[in-house]
C-alpha cells in the first residue's frame, strides 16, 4: 500500500515538472503569428480565457488552452490592459503578455456606456493614464466651445460607443468624436421621424431619449415608454418620471428617492412641472433616440415597474393604481 502511495506521488511530481517545464519551454518560443504585422484589439471586459481564444482566432497563437494556461501559472488574470496592440515581430507568449499586461498599445480604448450622466463620463477620462487630459481645468463652456458644440449643457450631447484614441492624445479629440457621432444619429433619426410629435427641436427629442434610456433596461420597451411619454406631453400632463428627479437631485441623491423628494421643485421634477426637463439626463443610446422620434402607437398614459427590468402599461389611473398595488406593495 505504502508502495503504491509512494509511485502514484513520485509520479504526480514528475508531471508537475513537465508540465512545468513544457510552460516555460513554450513561454520562451517565438509564436508563429500569420501576416506580420498583427493588430489585436482587447476590449472591456476581456478575460484570460477569452483573449485566448481571440489570438487563436486571429492566428497569433496555435493553441488557446495552453496560452491560458500559462496566463493562469503567471497569475496574468486581471492584469489585462485594453486597447488596441500592433505586432510587428514574433513574440514570445511571455513577451505577449508582457505587452498586453503594460498596455503597449498602438491605440488606446475608453468606453462610454449608455444612460451615464456627464460626472460618469468625466470621470473615466480623467481616469484614462494614456490620455492628455486637457479638459481637466476647463468649465464645461469652455470645454464645449472647445469641441466645436453649439449647446451650453453637456448632458447627453455625447454618444454611447467605446473609441480608440492614440497613446497621449488629446481628451478634447474623444469628446470631439463622440459629440459629432451623437449629432449624426440624432439629426438622422429626426429626419426620419414620425409626425405630429410634440418637439420644436431635435434637442427635445434628445432630450426625451434621455429619459427613456434611464427609464427602462428593456430594449423592446423603450417605443411604449416613449409613446406614453408623448401621450402625456400631449394632455398637458406632467411626465411624473422618478430618472428626472433623480437627476435634479443630483449628488444629493443617496439612492433613496423619498416623497419629499418628489414634491420638492427643481428645474428638472416632473413631478412639479409640466413638460421637458431642460437638458437631458443621461447618454441615449441610438436605440432611445429612435423610440423617442418613431414611439410606439399606444393608448397607455401609465406604467409601472413589475420588479423584473419590464413595466406593467395602464390606460388609466384606476388600472394603474391596481398594477402598483400588485407590483409595488
């Protein structure tokens, strides 16, 4: 017993050092990597398995277990930096992960995701070490002025997209793009737009868009939560849209939204006042502009959360009380 004890773990030693040995022997390889040079791109989000098995795809690695297995030996997982690499020699699988670990890239990425307000959005370019931050002292006038924008409010002027920029380029030239690509998409969607709308300006429709986006995380809904909206600005009736209040609270706001909040006016509480808010609220996505210039045709003027990400929609306020009833008590 005590002999086979002893040859099973002689044995498990001695495939621990070849394994050991085979990593280290492939670590030190040149890979063979198809067509020099070779652009890869990392993207947010990405993980050792997956980076993997993009180089494989790409024909920058043979084999994407192996790889993974050597980043997971290293303890390379979450030291992965996104951004755009360009390979212009054969690389070792270690020299490979030492670009991607330093973030040697040939082009930087930063991500703007939809529904972030304009603080979110500051915030990860500040937070970008390859970018020149010349934003920083400016007021948001003089950053506007400096991009070429006709507004006087940033919100919602800036398109969700993830961009690539060159190491050490200008944070104006990021919010240069993303201003003229938002413009692009609403000006297209407005030119496109379904008649009898209650906007005097695309700016209102962006401004509707806003508050469709924060209103809901179902894409399929976001057309019938802008019909209800439009059904309301049609009657007069005043939007009652928690997303605003939350936003005119700005960071007051603790993640608790109270009665007294409501019934507190402020340039954006729907609660209190009749129409648009003044600005938008948040980065609308091409998705919410659309819904908010082609909505949905619908008779509904209420809707309520059902706590699963989808709202229950109401014609009337007697039907609307019981699906809060059903759905919030």
């Amino acid at each position: 017993m005590m002999k086979s004890i002893k040859r099973l773990f002689v044995l498990a030693v001695l495939a621990i050092l070849l394994l050991a040995g085979g990593l280290a022997w492939y670590a030190n390889q040149p890979l063979r990597i198809e067509s020099l040079p070779k652009t890869i791109n990392v993207v947010p989000g990405t993980h050792l398995r997956s980076l993997s098995a993009m180089l494989e795809r790409e024909g920058v690695i043979g084999n994407a277990q192996v790889f993974w297995l050597l980043g997971r030996v290293l303890g390379k997982a979450g030291t992965l930096k996104v951004g755009v690499y360009t390979l212009d020699r054969p690389l070792t699988p270690l020299e490979l992960y030492g670009k991607i670990q330093h973030g040697d890239v040939s082009q930087a990425i930063v991500q703007f995701i939809e529904g972030w307000n304009w603080r979110e959005v500051r915030a990860v370019l500040a937070a970008q070490p390859l970018l020149k931050h010349d934003s920083a002292g400016m007021s948001d006038a003089e950053l506007l002025q400096a991009i070429g924008a006709e507004q006087s409010h940033p919100e919602g002027l800036f398109f969700p997209d993830t961009y690539s920029y060159a190491p050490h380029s200008s944070d104006l030239n990021v919010l240069r793009h993303a201003y003229r690509l938002q413009r692009e998409k609403l000006m297209a969607a407005w030119e496109t737009r379904a008649a009898g709308l209650p906007y005097r300006t695309p700016y209102e429709a962006l401004v509707m868009a806003s508050i469709v986006e924060k209103e809901t995380g179902a894409a399929f809904e976001r057309p019938t939560i802008a019909g209800v909206f439009i059904n309301r600005l049609r009657l007069g009736m005043r939007l009652q849209t928690d997303p605003t209040v939350i936003y005119g609270l700005g960071e007051r706001f603790d993640g608790n939204l109270r009665r007294i909040d409501l019934q507190t006016d402020t340039p954006y509480n729907t609660y209190t006042r009749i129409g648009l808010p003044p600005t938008p609220i948040a980065m609308p996505s091409e998705a919410a502009i659309q819904a908010a210039l082609n909505p949905a045709k619908t008779d509904a003027l209420y809707f309520v959360s059902r706590n699963d990400g989808t709202h229950t929609f109401s014609r009337n306020l007697d039907a609307h009380n019981r699906a809060v009833n059903r759905y919030q008590r």
